[in-house]
C-alpha cells in the first residue's frame, strides 16, 4: 500500500495547481524510497534508495528521448509562419465561401479518422497541422460567414481544432493492426496465456470508431450555431447590435 | 545506417541553436534560466547515452529545477499579425505538405524496400523518417524562399518556447512509469481496485473496467500505463476468465475507454497542453484548458459507449 505514495503526490499535485514536472519527479522517488521501505530496507539505506530510483528515473527519461523527434518540424513551421502561411491558408477559404467552421473541422475529422485507420498518423498533429493550416482555415471559415469574430470564439474555434485532430487520431489509428495499441494488447494478453490476434482486436476497434465519428460530428455540426450565437451576442463587443 | 540516435544529433544541434540565441537575446526575460534549459536538453541529446542512469538523473533534477524557479520563459519577439516576407501561397503550400507525406511515403519505402532496409534502422522507423523529412524539406525551404541563414533557429525557438516545459511531459511520464514498473504499483493498484469492488454482476464489472481505464489513465496521462494494470485486476480474472467475455473485445474497448481518459487530463500534455500552448489559448495554463474542456463532452459520451458496446459484444 505504501508505494501507492507517488500517485497520492501526482493527485495531490495535481488539486494544489503545482507544476506537474516537480511532482512527477517527486512522486517517482518517493514511490522508489516506499518500495525500498516496505521491503524491509533499514532506514539509514533510504538516501541510496533514492539515489538508485532517481537513477532509473535517468534511465528511463533517456530511453523515451525520441518524444522530442516531433519538434525538429518548427523550425521550417516557424519560418511558413513567417512567409505568411497562416494568412494564405485563411483567406483560400474566406474566399471558397462555402466553408463553416463546423463542416470544414467535420471533413477533417474524417480524413484525420480515416487516414489513421490506414497507419497514416503522421499526416497531422498540432504542430504539422493544426497550428499552421487546419486552425487558421476554420477561423477564416468562421470569419467569412460572421464577420470580425470577438476573441473568446476564436478561442473556441482553435480548442475544437485541435479536439478534432485529437478525437480522430484516437478512434482512428486503433483500427491500424501495427500501431502500438494493438502490439501492447496482444504482447500482454501473450505474457498471461492468452492467444489474441491482432486483426480481430483492430477489428473490434471499429464500433466505438464509428460512434466516435457520430458523437463528435454532431457536435460540430451545432459547433456553427453556437458560434452564431457567440458572435451576435452583444455582452462580450461594444458598438455591436444582435 | 541512419539509426534514431541522427535524429538525436540532430536535435542536439536544434536545441544548442536555441540555447546559444536566448544567451545573446539581451531582452530576453529569463535568458540565463532559458540559455540553461535548452542547453541542458541539448546534452541529453548529444550525450544521452553516455551520461549513465545517476547522470541522466541528475540532468532531469537541474532540468526540474529550472522549471520549478521559473525557467525557461519566453522570448519578447514582435507578434506574427503580419508577414515580413510574404511568399507566393503555392510554394508554402507545398513546403507545408511536404513533411507529413515524405513521412508517409519515405516510411513505407523503408519497411517495404531492400534499399529502405539497408538505409534505414527498423527501430523508430517512422521518427526516423519524420526526423529526416524535416531536415529535407528545411533545405528545401531554404533554398526556395531564401531567409536569413539564422531564422530557422529564430522561428523554431520561437515556437519551442510557447510550447515551454510542457515539451518535457511525455518523457517524464514515461520514465515515472518505469519506477511505478519497478515498484510493482499496477499489482497494488489492481489488488485494490478488484477488493473494492463487488465485482459479481457482469455489468459491473465492465462498468469499473471502463472506468478503472478511464480514470488510470487520467492520473498517468497514458492509456498504456492504464491497460496492464486494469486488465490484469479486473478484465482477465472476472471478465474473461469467470464471465467468458472474447479477449480480442475486451481488450480492443478497454483500451479505447482508456483513450476517452486521456481526452480529458492535462497530464496528456502533448495532445492537450502542447495544442493549447500552440495555439495561444490563453487559459493554456489552467488544469482544464479549452483544448480538454472542447473534448470532454465527446470523450464522456464514448466513454459510455464504450461499456455498452463491450457489455453487448463481448459476452
């Protein structure tokens, strides 16, 4: 029970509004040092306790490096930025007129779905995608429907941008037999006897893609009303009638 | 070979750029904390693997620290409302694109070719491919567009700074996740869950696995973290072993109720917190950001989709 100590930190880190780093360090060695102590370590060992778990903790943390690869985008993101990629993707749909935010975001969920369901993950994410392209199309979308939109909807607009590239990846890329998921259920269900075929558990990912698609889309599908309705409402602009 | 340990150079050199421009960035508001960040990440790149466990360790604590006092801030730099060089949109549009599909095609042709295999490590295949996608296309956009030799560093810290320490969570969770391995806290926490319960109805029990995936996954931050542990408590014992429930079901649910978990904590920085920061929500700081707040309707109705769907289908 003692162990249980470092999710008791995480948590409580978590309730004080603490930075999450801090705790998650501290969490991890006091876990290590709990561990040490209900095993029966005497007490005058436990600083070498923590010592050896903060050195797992360094081993692990180098292991997982490849995190980062992700980043070596923005550099050439940042630069498009500053050519004036987010301004032309805006105003090719402020010019197609047809778009609204909610259908344009509702098409890029199926296509985020189901390129995913292909093995395709890496065709979007927030940092390829969502912030230099998919983001700025659904506020120029909302723009060239409404008009100047106030801050709070663009806001909004951006949060439900990168949702639907989150919610698409995540019921999408479990129907893909080689994605991690999938490795990880049938290596467990293996370690304890059981044999599992990765086809069958993709497989069985589909029906909760589907209400995914179903649940999601509809909300974006009123995603248009409620920011109708945001941006004729006077309370948050002045000068402006409904 | 080009193995991911390149990709590490690679970075390496990224985040030593970036370090060596917030020391000489005069207006700079945290400049030595910053300088000393990206620097210390930029040895962890560089010389990883050869720092040993206590070594890493100690990297990570000074890393820690620096977030903990305030690091590793923000550069003031101008706002982006206008273009410095406007570019005609078709070149942008290509050099956008770019990455994402060599990814793809470059990824296939390394798993599926002789060459690819010979060229490329199978480990990480795709990080690797992603990694030298970018670099390909940098090039390319350097040529192309022609700006200053330093502004890819600019822009790129520019970025990296609005993402800030959240780009470190990931990592940190999954090494956290190694001593909570080495600890045996998933047996603990599954022993507790499973005499907590009266698990004797079958609706039950899918209902507290769903939610035990749900839930474990909000605190880790990481349905992964979450399956063995809820699936060796609940889902093998009761589900599959005492109600007969299909494996293959329950565990493809179990771990999709999981997902629905990390829809909705801020510990899964890099698909929530990372956005957020992107994208300059500015309550990207608040545990329940717009980014959570605009997925958790969708997440908690799935949520419930998911239990029923595994109580009708997998029995």
């Amino acid at each position: 029970m003692l162990v249980l100590v470092g999710i008791l930190i995480v948590v409580a880190g978590f309730a004080l509004r603490a930075n999450p780093l801090p705790t998650i360090l501290v969490g991890a060695v006091a876990t290590g040092v709990a561990a040490a102590l209900s095993s029966g370590l005497p007490v005058a060992d436990l600083p070498k306790a923590a010592l050896d778990t903060l050195a797992r903790f360094g081993t692990a943390f180098n292991d997982n490096r490849y995190f980062h690869i992700t980043w070596l985008i923005l550099p050439l993101i940042g630069l498009l930025e500053r050519a004036g990629l987010q301004e032309k993707a805006k105003t090719l749909i402020t010019r197609s007129g047809a778009a609204t935010p909610g259908r344009l975001l509702l098409s890029y969920l199926a296509v985020r779905q189901g390129t995913s369901a292909l093995g395709l993950t890496s065709l979007g994410g927030h940092p390829q995608m969502v912030r230099p392209l998919i983001a700025p199309m659904a506020e120029g979308a909302a723009e060239a429907q409404l008009g100047p939109i106030p801050d709070n909807a663009r806001f909004r607009i951006r949060s439900m941008t990168a949702a639907t590239d989150n919610i698409g990846l995540f019921f999408g890329e479990d129907i893909f037999i080689a994605i991690g998921s999938i490795v990880l259920i049938v290596g467990f269900m293996e370690q304890a006897g059981i044999h599992v075929d990765a086809l069958h558990v993709s497989l069985w990912a589909i029906p909760t893609a589907i209400v995914a698609f179903l649940v999601h889309g509809a909300r974006l599908m009123l995603f248009d009303r409620a920011l109708r309705q945001q941006a004729s409402n006077p309370g948050r602009r002045e000068g402006t009638e409904p | 070979m080009i193995t991911v340990d390149h990709a590490y150079l690679l970075l390496g050199v990224m985040f030593l750029g970036f370090s060596l421009l917030t020391l000489r960035d005069p207006a700079h508001p945290k400049r030595l904390l910053g300088g000393l960040f990206w620097g210390l990440l930029a040895v962890s790149m560089l010389f990883g693997g050869l720092l040993g466990g206590l070594g890493n360790g100690l990297l990570v604590l000074a890393l820690v620290t620096i977030v903990a006092v305030g690091g590793p801030g923000a550069s003031r730099l101008p706002a982006l409302s206008s273009a410095e060089a406007a570019a005609p949109g078709y070149k942008l549009a290509v050099l956008a694109v770019a990455v994402p599909l060599l990814t793809v095609v470059g990824t296939l042709a390394a798993q599926h070719t002789e060459m690819g295999k010979l060229l490329i490590s199978t480990r990480q295949t795709t990080l690797i491919v992603l990694g030298l996608g970018c670099l390909l296309t940098l090039v390319g956009c350097m040529l192309w567009l022609r700006p200053p030799a330093l502004a890819p560093v600019r822009e790129g810290r520019r970025l990296m700074e609005g993402i800030g320490w959240a780009a470190l969570m990931p990592q940190m969770l999954a090494a956290l996740g190694a001593v909570f391995l080495a600890s045996n806290v998933g047996n603990v926490v599954g022993d507790l869950v499973s005499s907590a319960f009266a698990l004797d109805t079958r609706f039950i029990a899918v209902t507290v696995y769903c939610l035990g995936m749900a839930l474990f996954t909000i605190i880790m931050g990481n349905a992964f973290a979450a399956f063995p542990v809820m699936t060796a408590a609940i889902a093998l014992p009761i589900l599959i072993h005492q109600f007969g429930g299909d494996p293959a079901i329950v565990c493809a649910i179990g771990m999709l109720a999981g997902f629905c978990g990390t829809l909705m904590t801020p510990m899964a920085a890099n698909f929530n917190v990372v956005p957020a920061n992107l994208l300059g929500l500015p309550d990207r700081d608040r545990a329940f950001n717009g980014v959570i707040r605009a997925q958790a309707p969708s997440a908690l109705v799935i949520l419930i989709a998911n239990i029923l769907l595994m109580y009708f289908l997998a029995f």
